[in-house]
C-alpha cells in the first residue's frame, strides 16, 4: 500500500527535518502518521467549490469559510461563541475546520490576508462616498 501526503504536509515534514527539530526517524514517522490522519479528515466536512466564496475551503453546505472562523477565533471568540454566531454550524463542523486549518496553514494565512486587503479597501471607499456627501 503507497501513502502519500500532500505536497504541503510532504513539505512541513522536510522542512522540520532539515530544520533539526526530530531527534529519530521514530519521530518523524509519527509525525508523518499524524499528518497523515489529520490530512484523511480535513477531506471530512470542508469543501472547495469553484465559484463560491472565491473558491476557499467552506464548511460543508455552508458558504462559511474557514479562514473567516479562523479570524473570528483569533478576535478571541470562543468556540460557543462562534456556534452562537452560526446556528447553522455544529461542533463537529468547528472541529473539522480546525483541522483543516492547522494542515493547511499557508492556505488560510493567504486568505485572511486577502481578505483585511479588501476590508481596509472597501473602507476607504465608504470613508470617500461619505465626505462627498457631506460637502
């Protein structure tokens, strides 16, 4: 039987391993194992589709995406909180995006990036639209 990671977790062990942070190949095939199981459940609940939120990772049936949960934990909501916000979500879905999130952390960095870019943008542009009012 042939596993294989994706190439960004394929990465993240190389990297790590260049990097001198496993003592054996012990460790780093348990970590490749973990990696490995956590890579078979990101698939579990969290979709890509063309043409829905940009084509981001989405929490299945939902157009949540995840880096959006992911920004909403780092302004310090708790999990609860998050579930309050999104009736529509269970804790299974919360888990899954955590998972999804941790193995694809380039992914959702890029994403919340893109999205402050667009916030502060459309920021200026409501602040412009207001002072053209006002005069």
């Amino acid at each position: 039987m042939e596993i294989t990671l994706d190439p960004e977790l394929e990465k993240f062990i190389r990297n790590q391993v260049q990097n001198g942070q496993y003592a054996s190949l012990d460790e780093v095939m348990n970590v490749a194992l973990r990696l490995l199981a956590t890579q078979t459940l990101t698939s579990q609940g969290i979709n890509k589709t063309p043409n829905v939120c940009g084509g981001d990772a989405c929490v299945s049936n939902t157009r949540i995406p995840v880096w959006s949960l992911v920004s909403d934990r780092r302004l310090g909501m708790n999990d609860a909180e998050i579930l309050a916000a999104f009736p529509t979500l269970s804790a299974v879905d919360l888990v899954n995006a955590w998972v999804y999130a941790e193995a694809h952390l380039e992914e959702i960095e890029s994403a919340i990036r893109e999205n402050e870019v667009i916030m502060q943008t459309e920021v200026r542009y409501v602040s412009s639209q207001k002072s053209k009012v006002k005069s």
